[in-house]
C-alpha cells in the first residue's frame, strides 16, 4: 500500500490496520447501507480508517461503542445526545472519544447492533486478517460472552480494494469473520464460508493478557459465580 501510494498517515502501516486514500468514502458507502441506517448501537474499532464510520454514526445520532487500545480500559460509550453538535467529529477521534465517551462496565455495555472493524487483508469468503494482536476477536468474543451480539448482528469491514485478495486465509474458532466488505468502488456480500465466535476462548486468553485487560477478570468473575 506504501509503494502504490495508497496508505496514508500513520505510517509505517506495518503492525497496524492500514489508513488509506478512500476511508472516507468508503465509510461513508457503509453508512448508507441498511444495516448502518437500521443500527441504534455500532461497535467500531478505535483505527484511523473508521474515524468517519464512527463521525458519520454519531452525525445519524446513533451510539458507539469503541474498544479502548489494547482494551486496557475496556469500552467506551460515545453518546451523540451527550455531545455538543460541533464536537461531534472531534469526539469521532481517538483522542476525543476519551473527552467526550464514558468509559463503561460490563454490566451497562448496551446491545449492539452492527459491528464494524478495520482489516489489514480479506477474502471475499469473510475470512480477514487483522494487525495480528487478535483484539477485534476478542472484543467480539466478549460482547458474544455478555450476549451483546448474535450470530445474526452483521460484521462489516471498511478497506481499500487492494486488500480484498483471492488467497485463502486460514481462520481459527476464534478468528471474527465479516459479512459485508466496503471499499471505496465497491460492496462485497461475503459468501459466509465461516462461523462467527461463540464467545471467549478461554484457552486462547494468555496470562499476559488476564492481567492487562480488567474486563477479561470482570467477566472470568462473572462467569464463576
């Protein structure tokens, strides 16, 4: 993407969900798509690409939920009706989401109703490849946990068309696989070759991880009770 001049700040792109010329405009095919305009609650990660899925969400008064970084401080809920109209699209960013978002607990995590995440690389079978930290499973995996999400809550990825491959990817139990692909020239229905996660795989979850990530003990907790 750095050699075709496509990928555009934050570079190097390498170990991260690419930002690239045409986000905006493929963020912005998805949103006029029915599952985006149906949703009262969208789940979409925190990369550069989907600040303006997120932008435009919040514009259309809908909810975000945005995973924190490394989900080091859970959930953030992005409440449009809380922000002041001109802060919107500063709200839509990093940086803003922790001003004007509120972090919340598992217990108050609302139902989502679309997913959104970003891909380094997908097939046309959904199968997708991340920046390989395996978070945007996880965080499907924990709303799949709390049954915040279904198997019929549609996955949406938002990515250039030179990251739509015809090359196989192997996908795990784990792996969260899309069912539309949005480009900036094109929306593609996945053929829905593979099954979305039911839940947290507890056996994938590294100690490393249990310690770094609070709402994982929170939900192990909940779990034993």
């Amino acid at each position: 993407m750095e050699e075709s001049g496509i990928a555009r700040f934050p570079k190097p792109v390498a170990g991260r969900i690419p930002n690239f010329h045409g986000a905006e405009t493929a963020c912005y095919s998805a949103s006029r798509l029915a599952e985006f305009v149906l949703a009262h609650t969208i789940k979409i990660n925190p990369d550069t690409p989907q600040t303006h899925a997120r932008y435009i969400a919040l514009k259309m008064g809908k909810r975000v939920i945005m995973p924190t970084p490394k989900l080091r401080e859970g959930f953030l809920l992005i409440d449009p009706s809380r922000i002041p109209g001109d802060r919107l699209r500063e709200a839509s960013t990093i940086r803003g989401s922790f001003i004007y978002g509120s972090k919340i607990s598992v217990h108050k995590i609302p139902r989502v109703d679309l997913v959104l995440v970003g891909s380094v690389a997908v097939n046309r079978h959904g199968a997708r490849v991340g920046k390989g930290g395996g978070y945007a499973d996880l965080e499907y995996g924990i709303l799949r946990e709390l049954g915040l999400v279904r198997d019929s809550t549609p996955v949406i990825t938002v990515v250039h068309d030179i990251q739509v491959i015809d090359d196989e990817i192997p996908m795990e139990p784990h792996d969260l696989p899309v069912d539309l692909i949005v480009t900036p020239t094109r929306i593609i229905k996945a053929d829905k070759r593979f099954e979305k996660p039911r839940g947290i795989y507890w056996e994938e979850v590294s100690g490393d991880m249990m310690k770094s990530i609070p709402i994982l003990r929170e939900i192990r907790g909940l779990s034993k009770r």
